[in-house]
C-alpha cells in the first residue's frame, strides 16, 4: 500500500508543478488553489508512504516521478524542446526510480 500512497504522491507533484506555470506567479486564483492543494495532498501521501518505506528511497521516488513526469508534460503540453538529450536525462531518471524501488527491500 506504501508504493501505491508513493506513486500517487509523485503524480499529484507533477500535477502541482505543471499547474506553477498556470499560477502566473500566484497571481490567478483558482489555479492557486488548485496548486497549493496539490502540494499538499502530495506531501501527505510522501508522508503516509515514509511510515514504512525508508526516506531515502521514498524521497528519491517520489522526486523521480515529480521530476521526470514534469519534463515529459512540459515537452508534451507545454511546448519545451524535446531533444534526444532532454528524453535520454528523463529515461535516466526512470531508471534510477525504478533502480531505487528495486533496491529498497520492500
């Protein structure tokens, strides 16, 4: 249950990180919101996850996926440049996710 709590943190920091660009600086309301919920939500569920994963590796996926899933939709979404450089750096990150949980012992 810990992995599922973690793998829903790290989708609610990509959602919260893609809805920054929406904030305009934590000008416009409603996306505000939104984004500030979304860190919270997220931080929670790292939380509940760190009860029983270890930090290191809990913390380390959850970046993963926050940091890899926020590049992908910044190229998809949002237009950022996809080079073969930029999607070789994010499959490196999904190796070092997926590295991370296979080594945690859990």
């Amino acid at each position: 249950m810990a992995w599922v709590l973690l793998l829903l943190a790290g989708l609610l920091e990509v959602g919260w990180s893609i809805g920054m660009k929406y904030t305009d600086g934590f000008t416009r309301l409603w996306p505000s919101v939104f984004t500030v919920a979304g860190i919270v939500a997220s931080m929670v569920l790292l939380a509940q996850a760190t009860k029983t994963l270890p930090i290191g590796t809990a913390y380390g996926v959850w970046v993963g996926i926050g940091a890899a899933g926020a590049a992908v939709l910044g190229m998809v979404v949002l237009g950022e440049p996809a080079t073969a450089a930029r999607i070789f750096f994010v499959c490196l990150l999904l190796v070092a996710v997926v590295g991370l949980k296979a080594t945690s012992g859990h």
